[in-house]
C-alpha cells in the first residue's frame, strides 16, 4: 500500500532545480533535432519569412553557413526544402539534376560529409505551378499513379546529390514502395525512408507555405492528407502501410495537435519515430512572445519536452540550432 500524505510528500523532489534535473524522467539532445530548411534558387540574399520570424529562405551560401552552425551545435540532421526559379505543372524542378535542392545537396555533401544526417523532402508542390503535390487530371484531381513514378524520380535524383535519407511527404498510396524499388534500382538500398504516415490536412502548415511558396492554387489538400477527425485508427493504418513497404522511420505531422497520435504510433512500432513540429506551431509562440504575452524560451522548452514525453526520439523543429546550442 502506497503511503499518503503527511508521508508521502511529492514536492520533495521538486525542490531545486538540482534535484528536478536530476529525477527528470524527460530529456532532450541535440542529435535528436532536425531543422527543416529552404533553399531558394535565384536570389542574391537570404529572404526573410515575414509569417515565421527567424527563418529565411536561404541562398546557397548562406544554406551553407547556417547548415554548419546546425553541425556544430550538434544538430542530428536539416531537412531541406527547394523553391525553383521556374516552376511547371510536372514539377520538373524535383528531379532535374541541376535543381536547387540537388545543387545545394551537393554543397553541403562536400562540406559537411557525415557531419550531420542531409534529408530531403521528396513531394511535388514546392515545383508545381498550381501547387498540390502531384500531377494533375484534366478535371484537375491528383493522380495518384502518376505521381508514383515523379517521387519515385525525384527520389533517385537526391540520393545522386547526396541526400542520406528521403522522406515522401506527398501522402500518395504506395509512395513508400515505389521510392524504395526505384532507389534500391539504381544502387541505394543503404538509403534510408523516413515516411511522414501520418501527416494530417491541418491548418498550422499557413506559414510553410509562404516559406515554400507551395499554397495550393486552387482547392486544398483534404483528398490526399488526413482528415483530423478522420477513423479511429487511421493513422495506424497508414504507418502499417507505411513499415510494410519499406519505411525505415516514420512520422506524425502536425506534432503538438497530435500527441495522441504520437504516442499510438509509438507504442505500436519498432522503428524510430518523429514528429514535425510545424510552421503554425513556431509561428504561434514567436508571435505571442514579441507581445510579451509569454516567456519565449521556456515555452519553446516545454513545447519540444511534450513532444519528446508524447514518444518522438526525432524531432524536426524551427528552433533545431537555437535549442542544440542551449542544451549543449
């Protein structure tokens, strides 16, 4: 039988910050953060995102220097993101080996070697012209099928450039096993697949996509990504599908909306799990911190522990370097 106040008294070890440090049963690192990045062809300086203060789309030097600074600070990993000068209704810019994410891949392969893990976001609308993320039907739906065969494409073509893990984000039915038969093709069956299973039509990804410059022109996203009020047991669905096609690591996206999720997928597989704590999310807390509405870092902190508490061993976050240099 457990004992009950005055006995027992919980505050003991909530005393000082020594004793909390020491009990805390939640902690974070800096190889598990991974910061997404964008890299914008044709521009002379880093532009700033006007809806996520702190972060630009970068140049290719300037790409280079922050991405060093993400590796010094410990950083496991960036994740990167292309907007082309030009884009078309194919996305051509996605695999063309001379495409800003590849060029810029190849710049940081040479920098950077294994110094952190590069991972690339293989989808369509940061190259389309109408912005969905695959390829269009005449009455204007995504072909799914189709758009197999372009990620599949655009796949091979990082892994050239040096991309050391490929993560689809397209939510396309069976993106995995078409990624993994086309890089297992051409001589990449060590590359890793980092699904995004379960990546929900919400409304915190606003910011992103003027980062991205990726809004859709028309319509909106619901068809393909999850309904957040979809089936019980949904997600679990799509990261089964997922694993069986040959996922190496899977991820929740949006993060702190789906905790629940997030632990689901966590107590039910093997593999590692991430989640994307999104732009809405980052934008959120900067934009109540410049009112001094709260205290920015702590909540920062306690944003990325729920997270990691909720079950992600990686988190991919805005404040990737920022954290790692504090934790450090």
């Amino acid at each position: 039988m457990n004992a009950q106040y005055p006995v027992a008294r919980p505050r003991r070890l909530r005393r000082t910050a020594a004793m909390r440090r020491m009990v805390a049963g939640t902690r974070l690192h800096p190889a598990e953060l991974i910061l997404p990045m964008f890299v914008k062809e044709g521009i002379a300086e880093p532009q700033p995102v006007s809806s996520m203060p702190g972060v630009v789309q970068h140049t290719r030097e300037s790409l280079r220097k922050a991405a060093h600074e993400a590796a010094e600070a410990g950083v496991g990993g960036i994740m990167l993101f292309g907007i082309p000068a030009h884009k078309d209704a194919r996305g051509s810019g996605a695999d063309d080996p001379d495409g800003i994410v590849q060029v810029a891949l190849r710049d940081l392969a040479s920098d950077l070697g294994d110094a952190l893990v590069l991972m690339t976001d293989t989808c369509l609308d940061e190259y389309t012209d109408h912005g969905h993320c695959g390829l269009l039907t005449a009455d204007g739906e995504v072909d799914n099928d189709a758009t197999l065969e372009r990620y599949a494409s655009a796949a091979v073509a990082q892994a050239v450039a040096g991309s050391r893990m490929i993560a689809p984000s397209g939510m396309m039915d069976g993106q995995v096993g078409a990624i993994r038969a086309a890089l297992d093709a051409e001589g990449f069956a060590e590359v890793p697949i980092m699904a995004y299973a379960a990546k929900y039509a919400s409304g915190f990804y606003g910011p992103f996509r003027d980062a991205a410059e990726c809004a859709p022109q028309f319509g909106d996203r619901s068809a393909y990504q999850q309904d957040p009020a979809g089936p019980i047991g949904e997600a679990l669905r799509e990261v089964r599908l997922d694993l069986a096609e040959g996922a190496d690591a899977v991820m929740v996206k949006p993060a702190l909306a789906y905790l629940d999720i997030l632990r689901q997928v966590r107590d039910t597989v093997e593999v590692p799990v991430a989640a994307y704590q999104v732009s809405g999310e980052y934008a959120m807390v900067e934009a109540a911190a410049a009112n001094g509405w709260i205290d920015r870092e702590r909540v920062i902190m306690e944003s990325l522990i729920a997270i990691r508490r909720a079950g992600a061993g990686m988190i991919l976050t805005y404040w990737a370097t920022e954290v790692a240099r504090g934790l450090s």
